[in-house]
C-alpha cells in the first residue's frame, strides 16, 4: 500500500479527502453495476464504501492501549455479509446474485482501506473490481463459455404491452442477442413471441428461470425443453 495520510493531514481535512475517497471509489464500481440494473447499483455501492470508511476512521477514536480499532472492521465484514446474502437468489436449482454479493462484499474492503488511511490504494482496488466486472466477464464469454444459439417460443398475457417490456428487459440482463423477435396472436387471447437470440452458456438455465418466474408467461418452448407452468 502507499504511505497512510494519517498523520500528515489534520483533521477535519484527514476525514474529508477519506469520506470522498470512499465516495468516488464506490461510484467507480457503482456505474458499472447499474448500467446493467443490477439490484446493488450506483446509490447502494457508494453508500456501502462510505459507510465502511466512516465506521473504520470512527475506529480510531477507540486506539486506546487497550483497545483494538481492528474490532469495528471486523464487523464490518460480518455485517457486510449479511447485506450481500440479501442480494443472493435460489429457485428451481438455479442461483443467482452471488457477483452481485461478491461486489458488495470487496466494496466494503475498499471502503475499510479508504478509511484507512490509503486513499490510492482504495482508488486502485475499485478500479481493480471494475476491471474484473467488466473485461474479465468478456473473456469469461468468449474463451470459456461462448455463446449459445438458441430458439424460444414463449406464450403469454400481453398484460397491455407490460409483459413485452419485461422480456426484453431481462433480455437485456443476460446479455442476450436478440436476432429476430417475432410477436404473434395465440388462443385465449393470448400472444406468442419467438425469439432467436444469443446468450451465454452459463446464462441460458438462469435465462429459462427467470422467465418461469413471470407471472404472464404461461409457456416456454426453447428448442428440445419445454417448461409449463403448473
């Protein structure tokens, strides 16, 4: 790590550049969360590493000789892992939100750095997890897992355009390529939309289960797979 500010700058100036430190770093790893409307975003992950500054430059307050201000950070990672296990989905075998968890969890860890006392170094590390969330998951794609062609016939209640609107939007939140989507007339006032698209190997399962869990959707054909709704 670089040299701690803590000791060259006097406070309240030493708190001030720490607290926006640990802004800016969370804003970093924050943006790219919620571009991709992620359940922890911009707001959520500013708000966890200025917290894990605050709670950690409050710590000092307790360096007593017999006290130990390491005692706040590690609460801070326990009670940090409680708000990441909310982030975190099971259903039908399927789990999702553990980057999610994960990215609130090294949040933390910068912010705790921040208010350290090392602000570069809580700026390198959020760039470091931007990094990671943002080119790692590209070559993940493309030399690990490759992308899927697939062809999905979902029926469903229009619900006045609202159902549409929702597949496209989780569309969107796997990262799929849409290539054709086809909206036609089903029975029972129903509508059928067909879709080509491309996505992921390890998003196709987390894809099909998201769709189950729309309430209007009341058939999925995806090639050989058929889900229906009980």
């Amino acid at each position: 790590m670089t040299t701690s500010l803590r000791g060259t700058l006097p406070s309240p100036w030493l708190e001030i550049v720490l607290a926006l430190t640990a802004l800016f770093a969370g804003a970093i790893i924050g943006t790219e969360r919620e571009r991709h409307d992620k359940p922890a975003g911009l707001r959520t992950l500013i708000l966890v590493c200025l917290g894990a500054a605050v709670y950690t430059m409050a710590s000092y307050l307790f360096a007593t000789p017999s006290g130990d201000p390491g005692r706040i950070a590690a609460q801070i990672v326990t009670g940090v892992g409680f708000l990441g296990a909310g982030a975190i989905l099971q259903s039908g075998g399927i789990v999702s939100g553990m980057t999610t968890a994960a990215t609130v969890w090294m949040t933390a860890a910068v912010g705790i750095v921040a208010g350290s006392g090392f602000p570069l170094s809580a700026i390198g590390a959020a760039s470091l997890v931007r990094i990671v969330l943002v080119w790692v998951e590209r070559w993940e794609v493309r030399h690990l897992g490759g992308m899927k062609q697939v062809s999905i016939a979902i029926v469903f209640d229009p619900a006045n355009g609202k159902t549409r609107l929702r597949l496209q939007n989780l569309l969107g939140q796997f990262r799929g390529v849409t290539d054709s989507f086809t909206v036609e007339d089903a029975p029972d006032s129903m509508k059928q939309v067909r879709i080509e698209l491309r996505l992921p190997r390890r998003h196709l399962n987390e894809f099909l289960n998201a769709l189950t869990l729309v309430p209007e959707v009341h058939g999925i054909d995806c090639n050989d797979c058929r889900i229906r709704r009980s």
